[in-house]
C-alpha cells in the first residue's frame, strides 16, 4: 500500500512527537515508579490535542479532522514502538467509531477534541474475548434502563470519564440481537471500579453494575441494535491494535538490531554471526507482513469494503504472533540483560502479551479467519 502524502506528513510528524515526547523513560517508566493511579500522563494527551490527534477520526462536522482507519493506523504504530502509555486507542478509535452518528456523539466529541475526555470500551466479561456471549443485562426502568451484571478488562476504566457499556435488553448470550450500548458516566450511581494494574503497568479496570440507573439518553443508536456499532467500534480497534502491535515488533527489533551492532563475543560482534543475521532478516520480513496485513484491514475499513471485517482479524492474529515472534527473539539476543528490568527490552515483551490479549487473541482471530473464510 502506497501512502499519500499527507498520511506520510502525519507518519512523520506523529513519529518525532512520539520519539520526544512519548519516550519509556519520560512516559511508561515514569509513570510506573511513581505509582500513576491511570497508568498515562493526561499532559501527553493534551498535547496529542493540540496536534490534533485525539480528535483524528472524529467527523470534520462536529470539529474532527474526519480522517480514517490508515491515518489511525499510523499513529498506533508509532504508540507501539515507543510503548506510549496512552487513551488514543480506548478513546480516539474505539470510542469516536462507537459514537459516530449519534446524539452521545455531539456530548462526548469535545471534550475528546480538547483532550480533557478519556472514554473506555466495556466488552468483556469473562477471561476471553466473547463479544457474542455478552449478559450484562439491562432492564428497562422508568424513562430509563437499569443495569445489572460485570465487565473485565476495561482498559482504562478507572480513568475514564465515559464508558461505553454493551448490555443486553433482549435476545439471550451468543445471539447478536438484543445487545444495545450504553453511555456511562464515571459518576454513574451503583457502579462499582476496581482499578487493576497489568503485567505492562498499564491500568485496566473491572467493573461491578448493581442496578446501575441510566436515562433512555444513554442509549447509542437503537434499543436492541447495538451489534453494528458494536462490530464497527470492535473492528476499528481491533485494526488500531494490531497496528501497535507492528510498532511494538518494530520498536523491539530497532532495538535489538542495535544491540548486535555492539555487543561482542569471541572478540566479534555478535550482529557477524550468521545465525542471528538470518533470524533478524526472517523478522524484518515478517514485520513487513504484519504491517501490509494492517494497512490493508484498515484501507478496507475506510472504504466500507465487504472484506474489511475478515481483514481485521487476518491483521490482528498475524500482528500478534510477529510481534510475539519479535519480542522472544529480541529478549533472547540480548542474554541474561534482556531479563532485566534495567533494560528496555523486556517492556516490549510485557506490552505484547497485554495487547495481544486485547479485542482477542492471535488464535481467537485465526479461528475467526477460518470461519468466516468458509
């Protein structure tokens, strides 16, 4: 895939900010060893808003740039590579796609534009990632509904100010009628945060509802709808993750690239031997793979491409396993110091086992890959 010219300035531009300001030691390690509560620095996104990222794919009518799943793309991959703690994807992709189109949309876009909003996505409600078997219910309630049940892995959920909640209002768990989102305010009565702390010092929360009260004003789009936009939000940031991915394999084999350019053994450098320079040459091509696979899921999705939803999940099982295969491979080139928390490697290998997990698994997609390719 060949990118324009603009998307090459937002590469670039997103690329030098990043590498400035969204550094491990300035952001992920800073705010790990001082115990941030969000797990990000509210200051980096704010001036993420002034460039003008965070309201990236919002709709140029309500204040957006109004750019697409690619421009998204290529700012996520520059979050993985520098391991940039930060809401873009919760809130910028999964959110913004969530809220197109609807009347939450014009409440929440602001203040996603300004950077003082964070919104979280609540999906999960078991070890896995079962969009389908969703069974939080939601009972219709006065003018409102009232919601009952529980939800995992809300990555930033404690730190949201908005959290887009799926819930059942009719159907019964593994029908995708019947589901319906919801938009929550942090302060919602009867919901309940545990704010947890994941292998990567990343922040994900769970969340207990017991007849949590909502109004009909919560609902985004249609009662016992919520599927499509559901699917849309999921795919987007599905697509938004397996780009990180890519940026996270990268960032970790620049670095050990770098490192076999240095380090000697035998009196040789080790980046000599011929062994690790075919090992090293078989993951720069498998990266290249990953990335076309990404770019090409999110080309799909910005054309509205029938193919776009089979893609998705091409893209994020083969991200996951390259940035998998990228980060074993780096850990393991740099010996016993790659175990180490003193060296930088081994947070890629942390981010990767997180983020695969998220939106589903490598072999979850690849599953999904071969059903829908019957």
């Amino acid at each position: 895939m060949i990118l324009t010219d603009d998307q090459r300035q937002l590469a670039d531009m997103t690329r030098s900010f990043l590498a400035e300001e969204g550094t491990i030691k300035k952001q992920l390690r800073h705010w790990r060893d001082t115990g941030c509560k969000d797990g990000f620095g509210h200051g980096l996104w704010k001036q993420m808003a002034e460039l003008g990222l965070t309201g990236l794919a919002v709709p140029e009518k309500e204040g957006g740039l109004g750019l697409g799943a690619t421009e998204a793309a290529l700012v996520m991959e520059e979050v993985g590579r520098n391991l940039t703690p930060s809401p873009f994807l919760t809130t910028s992709i999964v959110a913004v796609e969530a809220l197109k189109g609807s009347e939450q949309g014009k409440r929440w876009f602001p203040g996603i534009l300004s950077g003082d909003t964070v919104a979280a996505f609540a999906v999960d409600e078991g070890p896995h990632h079962r969009p389908r078997q969703i069974a939080l219910e939601a009972k219709r309630s006065g003018n409102g509904f009232s919601l009952t049940g529980s939800k995992q892995f809300v990555v930033h959920g404690a730190s949201a100010d908005l959290i887009i909640v799926a819930a059942r209002t009719g159907g019964s768990p593994g029908e995708p009628e019947g589901l319906t989102l919801f938009a929550v305010p942090r302060d919602a009565a009867g919901m309940t945060v545990e704010n947890v702390t994941l292998t990567d010092s990343s922040k994900a929360a769970r969340l207990t509802f017991e007849d949590t009260e909502v109004d009909a004003d919560a609902v985004i789009g249609e009662v016992d709808n919520g599927w499509e936009p559901l699917r849309r939000a999921m795919r987007a940031g599905r697509t938004g993750a397996a780009a990180e991915l890519v940026g996270v394999a990268s960032g970790a084999s620049a670095m050990t690239v770098d490192y076999l350019k240095q380090r000697k053994q035998f009196g040789k450098l080790i980046g000599e031997f011929q062994v690790l320079q075919h090992r090293a040459a078989h993951l720069f091509g498998e990266i290249e793979i990953a990335r076309a696979a990404t770019l090409k899921a999110a080309e799909l999705l910005d054309k509205g491409d029938e193919k776009a939803g089979i893609m998705t999940h091409v893209a994020k099982a083969k991200s996951g396993r390259v940035s998998a295969l990228a980060v074993q491979e780096a850990v393991q080139m740099h010996g016993g110091i790659g175990m180490t928390d003193e060296h930088d490697i081994g947070l890629y290998m942390k981010r990767e086992k997180v983020l695969d997990a998220l939106f589903g698994d490598a072999n979850y997609h690849a599953r999904m890959v071969q059903v829908m390719g019957r």
